[in-house]
C-alpha cells in the first residue's frame, strides 16, 4: 500500500573537523572515502593526492568520484597525472581514465602528442584509442603521425580504427603505405576498407 | 553562446559579456547548460526577471540574484528557466519494467510490510509520480505486502507546489482510460481533474536541486528512481555530479530509469544495463552506500 514517506533531515555533508584528505587515504568504509573526494573537489592543491590515489583505490564507486573531482579541476597537471594510470594492470581503472581524459581534451591533447614516442606499445594503443573520440581538431593528425610513423603494427591498426571514423582524404598516403610496411594480410585489408570509406 | 546586443524600452541592453556571466553562474548552480538553440528563450525569460524585480540593468539584477539572503529572485529565475511539459503514463513502459521486472527482484528476500521506496526527479507538476502511484495500484500485486513511499521533487518551487495541489487539465489526463479517470480523479468542471486526496497525501513533493549534495542526503535508500529527461541538459561533469549522487542515494541492487533518448553508457560504469519489458534501466553495482 502506499504510505507517506517518512521525513528524513538534511544533515550536513561531513562533521565539522573531518579531513578530506586524511579520509579519502584512510576512511574506513567507501561511503566516507567516495565524501571525501568529493570534497577534494574544488582543491587544486590535492590534484597529486587525488591522481595518487586512483591507483591505490579498490572500490570502483570511490574511484569513480575521484575521477570526477579531477575532471571537475581540469587542468594539464590533472591531465599529466591521470596519463600514468595508462600503465596500470588493472583493465577497468584504465579504461575508468580513458573515459576521463576524453572529458579534457583541451588539457590532454598535449601529453597525449608527447606519449606518442612512449616506449610501451600498450600506452601508445591506449593513446590511440583516447584520440579516436577525443573532441580536439589535433586529433586525426596525430593518428595519422602514428599510422604513418609507429613501428608496432598493433598501435598502427589502433589509429587506423579511429581514422576511419574521424580521417579525411589528406591521410590516405599514409594508410595507404601501411600493407608495404605491414605485410599482414590483415593490414592490408583493414586499409582497404579505410581508404575506399575515407575516398568516399 | 552568441547574443545578439538589443535595446529594450525599459532596461539597459544585456551585453555578451553579460550573457556569458549568467550562463557561467547558472551553470555552476544548476549544472544546467544553455546551447545556442535556447538563446532566445534565456533572453526572454531574463529579461522578464529583471524588468519583474524594477531593476534597470543587468548588473544590478545580477547582484539581487547573487547576494539576496533569502534567495527568492534565485528560486524565481529557476524556475521560469527550466522546462516542465509533462502528462500521464509518459513513457509508461518503463512502469511496466518496474512491476513486472525491478520490484519483484528488489522485494524477493524482503519481509512483508518493509518499506519500498520510489523516487521521481524532475517531478514537474506531478505527473510522473501520480503516474507511478496509479500503476503501482493497478498493476503491482504485492503492493499490499510494502509500505511504499513515493518522493517526488523537483528544482522548481512553482511546480512543486502545482503539484501538490494535484490540478490537471484534459491535456495531461489524454492517456488515461476513463475507468482510471473516475477512479481517481474528480472532475472540477471547466475540463479540470483533480486527483484525489488519498493519492495526494501518499506523495512526498519536495523542492531539491539534484546537484546539490546538501539537497540529496533528504533521499537516501531509495530502491527505484526515475530520472527522465533531466541529465540532457547538463554538460558531461554535471552529469557525472549528479549521477554521483544518485548513486549515493539507492540502495545496493536499485535501479534508475532515464529517458528514452538517455543513456548511462558515457557518464559512469557503476551501473549495469538490465532489460525489462522492453526498456533498459540501470542497476546499481556494489555495496557502496
């Protein structure tokens, strides 16, 4: 049946006292951890803090908030210190980060362009990835400079993914190279299909 | 946004500079963002308020909305900036999915005579929560077993208050079979129904802002939320914020259903697409209280 529902009070966010940042290391339960991230909000000063703990954090719910209160202050020293968690094992924090830096493009586009000479191929994928739905105009000419310039075939087939949604005509030289220096036969199919969608 | 510059009789001309402070402004406390589609309807309305309150510019207008202690001209500008088209049984498959799918599996291990509560924001004027009612009363078969709660609440006070006088013309009341109709609803004459009494008392309206976390604590442990058509005018931050907080206030295992053209996809990944009845809703992941 349906009943009046009970009348709850509005009670503030924290008690007075508390510390955000002593909370989000240390809180006991997510609930006051999640709190204090939100807290730690509009406090530039924290960034590190913040950028830190994404990495240590279990709870998806309390990482989820930090990502917010960092892409609330974005900024290039959140944007720098997101991009280390491209390195992480954990498979969802990455792509927890991936989603975070598309909210700054502006920021990001910088450290991305610096990450495409990244030792690691994996980062460079996951650089690829970030910039096939980034929202800047560098975009697609930053995965053309790795279709045209990266060694690993795995990195160019991720960039070659995102042009084909975002290149125009002017990259087709470079997709075009691509079977020569790739002899798989699967590179030379997938720039096929790239060249005849971006050719129209 | 680009505002044209304009002379009117009685003010002094809104500038862009102008224009571009009150979006920022309201941005920051609504989490509503104004595209270039809307530019005629924000000028419209702000220059109503200003020319409401006998200001002569917009600097002065501005300092009431900001600096007023009792925050009314605040409440009255959101109010005549939001949207609230609405009518009964909108997109009330979704109120199938609730009985036929997100109650059965929310009450299956609880006691009978526990509490189940539901949540509608932006309620507008009321429609959607005495939607809800109905169809519970209707269509839910162990509505009898719970004590079901219905908060409803909305950033508008105006609205709010409509609608919890509960006053609906033929146009709102258009879905509705004429057996529902006189079942409870009385007609005032003048095509006006007003629904009755005992439904009116069942719901808990209430004026809150969704991006407010001070507001949100009011509304906590809720199983069921419905949040149609509202997060389409926030930009991606105020989304996440109030997707945040709504997390926040469910229960682990509840559910939130967004509007058609809504999806839960780029804003968060703790919540999980379920499908019922036609529609995908979304369930909250975790014990994160």
């Amino acid at each position: 049946m349906l009943v009046r529902a009970r009348k709850t009070v509005e009670c503030a966010q924290e008690p007075s006292g508390s510390d955000p940042a002593r909370d989000l290391v240390s809180g006991a339960d997510a609930a006051t951890r999640r709190r204090a991230a939100q807290h730690l909000r509009d406090k530039p000063e924290h960034i590190g803090l913040l950028c830190e703990r994404l990495g240590e954090e279990s709870d998806a719910s309390v990482r989820a908030a930090i990502l917010t209160s960092l892409v609330r202050m974005k900024s290039p020293a959140v944007a720098a210190g997101l991009v280390g968690h491209l390195r992480s094992e954990n498979a969802a924090l990455r792509s927890e980060v991936k989603e975070a830096l598309q909210d700054m493009p502006d920021d990001v586009q910088p450290v991305l362009e610096r990450l495409l000479g990244d030792p690691d191929n994996d980062v460079r994928i996951f650089v690829a990835n970030i910039l096939s739905t980034l929202a800047h105009p560098r975009a697609p000419k930053l995965l053309a400079r790795l279709i045209a310039r990266d060694p690993h075939v795995n990195v160019c087939m991720a960039a070659l993914d995102g042009l084909m949604e975002i290149g125009d005509a002017s990259m087709t030289a470079a997709i075009a190279e691509l079977p020569r220096r790739f002899p798989e036969p699967f590179v030379a199919f997938a720039a096929t299909a790239a060249l005849n969608r971006l050719k129209g | 946004m680009n505002m044209p510059q304009r002379k009117l009789p009685e003010i002094a001309p809104i500038t862009p500079q102008d224009y571009e402070k009150f979006f920022e402004f309201f941005y920051r406390k609504t989490g509503i963002v104004f595209t270039d589609k809307k530019a005629y309807f924000v000028e419209r309305r702000l220059v109503e308020r200003i020319q409401a309150t006998g200001c002569e510019t917009f600097r002065e207008y501005f300092a009431i909305v900001r600096f007023q202690s009792s925050g009314d001209e605040w409440q009255q500008l959101v109010n005549s900036m939001t949207v609230n088209e609405t009518y009964f049984f909108r997109e009330d498959y979704q109120f199938d999915a609730m009985v036929q799918g997100m109650l059965p599996e929310i009450t299956r291990d609880r006691r009978k005579g526990s509490a189940v509560r539901i949540w509608s924001t932006p309620c507008s004027t009321g429609e959607e929560p005495y939607s809800i009612a109905i169809h519970l009363l209707e269509n839910w078969k162990r509505a009898d077993d719970f004590d079901i709660e219905i908060h409803a609440s909305d950033i508008d006070t105006r609205v709010v208050a409509q609608a919890r006088r509960g006053i609906y013309g033929h146009r709102s009341l258009q879905r509705l079979s004429a057996t529902l109709r006189s079942k409870y609803f009385t007609a005032l004459g003048d095509d006006q129904f007003r629904i009755r009494e005992e439904l009116r008392d069942s719901i808990d309206f209430d004026v809150a802002n969704i991006v407010d976390p001070a507001n949100m604590t009011r509304f906590r442990g809720m199983d069921v939320i419905f949040c149609r058509n509202l997060l389409i005018y926030f930009d991606d931050v105020s989304r996440r914020e109030s997707v945040e907080l709504l997390y926040e206030c469910l229960n682990p295992g509840g559910f939130i259903c967004l509007g058609h053209s809504e999806s839960m996809a780029r804003i968060s990944s703790l919540f999980r697409p379920r499908k019922f009845a036609d529609t995908i809703v979304y369930q909250k992941v975790g014990s994160g209280a």
